[in-house]
C-alpha cells in the first residue's frame, strides 16, 4: 500500500470516528466538539490539495513506505 492511500485511509476513519463520537444523535455521542476534528482533516486535505504536501505522507515516507503514483 503506497504512502497516499494510507494518508486517504487515516482521514477516512478520522472523519468517521469523530462524526460517530460528535453527532448527538449517535449512540456513542460524547461531545459535539469531536466535529472539530472532522473540520481539521477536512481543512488539511484542502491544503494538501493546494500544496501538495501533507505531514503524514512526509511521516510514512520517513518509515519507509512507498510513495504513490
């Protein structure tokens, strides 16, 4: 697996974890301050849309994951 479907795969489950624990009408509500985090990957994906860059990328790639094509 190359380093941008992992870095796709971490948003995704970053996204649908904070929904789960941010939305009142989840059974596993806790706070409604857990949307922040889906507002921060959602920023850093436009940014690394715009700069190509992304922190985590530059992380896999330093452990020796492959980049993507």
């Amino acid at each position: 697996m190359s380093s941008w479907q992992i870095v796709r795969i971490v948003a995704g489950l970053f996204i649908l974890l904070s929904l789960t624990l941010g939305l009142p009408d989840s059974p596993w509500f806790i706070n409604t301050w857990w949307l922040a985090v889906t507002a921060f990957v959602g920023v850093n994906l436009m940014q690394s849309g715009f700069t190509e860059w992304c922190l985590l990328e530059s992380v896999l790639r330093k452990f020796g994951v492959k980049a993507g094509n």
